[in-house]
C-alpha cells in the first residue's frame, strides 16, 4: 500500500499558525511600514519631550567603611579584617546612621537659611527631615569598602547643596560614636598630669631640704659625693663595734651563769607562741614571740645600768602589752561560730531575726568587755532582740566552779534570766509583725 500524503497532488503543504514571535522576520516583510512608524515617532516624539519633558539631575558622594579601633595610651591598632557577615551589619548600621534623625536635623541646621532651598515655606522642620531622609539613596557597593550616597532633584545647584553637608554631619557623628566621652577622658588625664607635676615640685623642695641639712650637694645617681662615702664608712664602722661589744659583753655575763634564767624566758614564749589558738592572729603573736626572744637573748649579761639593756626591757614591757591586747578576744572556736553561723542565718532569710539573743563571759581577768561586744555585734546584724540586766554580763573565775564565787556576777544573770522570760511573753503575740529588711 502506498502513504497517504497529507495534501492534494500539486498542492503546497499547509503549515498551522504558530504562537512564536519573530520581529526581525517580521521586520524584513514589512520595512516599508516599520520605517513610516519610526519616522512619525521620531518626528512627534522628540519635540513632545524636548517641550513636555523635565530634565532630572543626580548627585553622589562616596565614603569608605572599615573596622578600625580608636587608639589609646598602650596600643594603636590598625584596620582589622572580620568576616563578611559582621561588615555587611557593620555597613547597614553606617547606612542607618547617614539617614538618622539628628544627622539630618544637624546638616539641615548648617546649612542656615540656605536650607529654604529644600523646605517648603509653610513645611515643618520635622517634615522636611522626613522627606530628606526619604530622597536620599544609599547603597553599598559590592566587593568593596564603598557606599554611595545619592540624591536626585531637578534644581541641579541644590543637589550638592545638600549631599555634601549629609556626609559631613554623617562623619561628625561616626566621631562622636567613636570616641564617646573623649572630654571627660581628657580632662582626667589633665587632672592627673597637674597632681603629679604638683606632687613632684613637692617632692623636689623636700629632696631640696634634706640635702641641705645632710650637707650633700647631690642624690643624681651615679654621681659620688665624697662626704657621702666617708659618712657611709663611719656609719658602717660605729655600727660593727656596738654589735661586737654588746655581742662580747652579752656573752662574758652568759659565762656568769645568768643565762640559765634567760633561757627559760625564752622558752616560755617559744611555748607560748606553740599554744597559741587562734589562726587570725597567729601571725602577730608568732613575730612579737620571736622579737621578745632575741631581746631576751641580747640582754644576756649586759648590766642593769647599761643603755642597751634599758632599751632592750623597755621594748619588752610594750611587747608584753601588744600580747595581752592581741589575746584579749575571744577564742577561735567562738569566732568560728559566730562567723558561720551569722552566714548561714542571713543566707538562709535571717532565721535569727525577731529572736533574742544574750551574750554570757566567764573570764579570769581581763578581755570581757571586748568578747562581750564582739557577741553582740553577731545579734544585733541579724535583727536579733538583746536584753540588758543590771550590769554588763561577765562573770569572774577561772576553773569549773570559780564563777560561783562571783555574787554580783550571778545576781546580775538571775535579772538577765527574768528579763528574757518577760520579753518572750511579751513578743510572743507579735513575731509575724516584726519588721522586714529593706529590699
């Protein structure tokens, strides 16, 4: 069988309309009418613009961004590379600073009355802000450190007028910014610099006295005074032979069988210094031990008369006193309790508070008065109630028992029993109303 074929013998194939559009093609079959179309556009056209037409003029600035610290008085850094995700915020946050209320407002007002080029005679200031901030074009541009700032008017004069005072008032403030409290930075340093150029003419007037009255011409370093040299090996020498002649004399009385006596002393405040309790004052009573001791041993043999020697018992007897006063305190067992418990009662919203609180010595001799306040002090930070009896709250005695001896001591605590009772009855209807801290 022969293929159909799709049109009659002789016939051109039929082809259907298609949706492509083809306009050089077009073009090519209908030249004639394509050139009359573009004749009687450009004749019409051109004219119509040139009349009806108004003519647009776009002015630019460019500024460069980049991260650079402000430098101070120990280092001065240069320009930083971050990544490109805190330059693109680093950007936006210059482009919102350019078109920022004040920075407007500030390069408007240096303009002065040249401003009236751009607000309107019956516009507000705030709205010709506005309208500024809204004309103005800034836009970063890409793969560099640039951003422009644009503005398009038809008044070609005023396009400048107003793109160059924006980036000026920009730049005033990316200062500001930047060095922020600069002035009162400065006026310290000033501050500074004046005290210490006082404090040094002070210092040189003194330096300038002392000189005079030790008769030396100079203290410059490197600079020898032969006065100085002789007065340092005169020194030197007066010093040797007091130290021989009281170490000599010390050690001929030692020979004389006095040293036994001394000895002893020193041992007793070697075991002093061992027994001692309390960590917070260890130290002191550790060095005034050990200075009572070398005394001890300088005075071995020296005669009751002897200036050395005098000097000697006089720092002793104040050494000894410096030991009652730094011992006349409470225990460190006590201290360990007030100071934790004190800190467990505020951390825990002062369960001591409202609740009454007396504090009781027994001493021996001396220090109560001291241990007694200290007690107190715990109470009464804690908003605790301290009722008073007849006397302070001491009692004198020694061993178990001693205190039993002391009358006044125990009348004194029987009023302070009596005392606590009644006050107990007598807040008992109102500890949910005792007053809070402050917050």
């Amino acid at each position: 069988m022969s293929e159909q074929q799709p049109g009659r013998a002789g016939e051109p194939e039929q082809r259907l309309p298609g949706k492509a559009i083809m306009p050089l093609l077009s073009l090519q079959r209908h030249w004639i009418k394509s050139g009359a179309v573009f004749v009687l556009i450009a004749g019409l056209g051109l004219p119509v613009a040139w009349i009806k037409g108004t003519a647009v003029y776009y002015g630019e600035a460019v500024i460069q961004v980049n991260f650079r610290y402000a430098p101070n008085l120990n280092t001065v850094q240069e320009i930083e590379t971050h990544s490109n995700t805190q330059y693109d915020r680093l950007v936006q946050q210059q482009i919102r600073t350019i078109t920022r209320f004040d920075v407007v407002k500030r390069a408007l007002a240096n303009l002065g009355e040249q401003r009236w080029a751009w607000q309107l005679p019956d516009e507000t200031e705030r709205h010709a802000i506005q309208r500024l901030m809204g004309a103005l074009r800034i836009r970063a541009v890409p793969d560099t450190f640039l951003v422009t700032i644009g503005l398009e008017d038809k008044d070609p004069g005023l396009v400048p007028l107003l793109v160059n005072p924006i980036v000026e008032s920009y730049l005033q403030a990316a200062q500001e910014d930047t060095f922020v409290g600069e002035d009162i930075r400065l006026g310290n340093l000033y501050t500074r610099r004046d005290e210490f150029k006082t404090n040094i003419d002070a210092l040189g007037k003194q330096l300038e006295q002392v000189s005079k009255q030790l008769g030396l011409t100079t203290f410059e370093q490197g600079v020898q005074n032969p006065y100085d040299r002789i007065l340092v090996d005169i020194s030197s020498a007066l010093a040797n032979a007091r130290q021989q002649r009281v170490t000599a004399e010390a050690e001929i009385e030692a020979m004389r069988g006095k040293h036994e006596r001394l000895l002893q002393l020193s041992l007793d405040a070697e075991a002093q210094k061992l027994t001692a309790s309390d960590r917070a004052l260890g130290d002191l009573r550790a060095y005034l031990y050990q200075r009572r001791a070398q005394l001890v041993q300088t005075m071995s043999g020296l005669k009751p008369n002897h200036e050395g020697r005098q000097a000697a018992e006089r720092e002793i007897e104040q050494i000894n006193q410096e030991i009652v006063q730094a011992t006349a305190d409470k225990t460190a067992e006590m201290k360990a309790i007030l100071d934790r418990s004190g800190y467990v009662a505020l951390a825990n919203g002062r369960v001591f508070q409202g609740k009454i609180g007396a504090a009781v010595v027994a001493v021996r001799r001396a220090g109560a008065v001291h241990v007694f306040d200290t007690i107190n002090h715990m109470f009464l930070m804690n908003q605790m109630l301290v009722p008073g009896s007849t006397y302070w709250n001491l009692g004198l005695g020694r061993g178990k028992g001693e205190v039993a001896d002391d009358a006044e001591g125990l009348n004194n605590m029987k009023n302070l029993g009596e005392t606590i009772a009644w006050l107990g009855a007598a807040i008992a209807p109102h500890k949910k109303d005792f007053p809070a801290p402050p917050a």
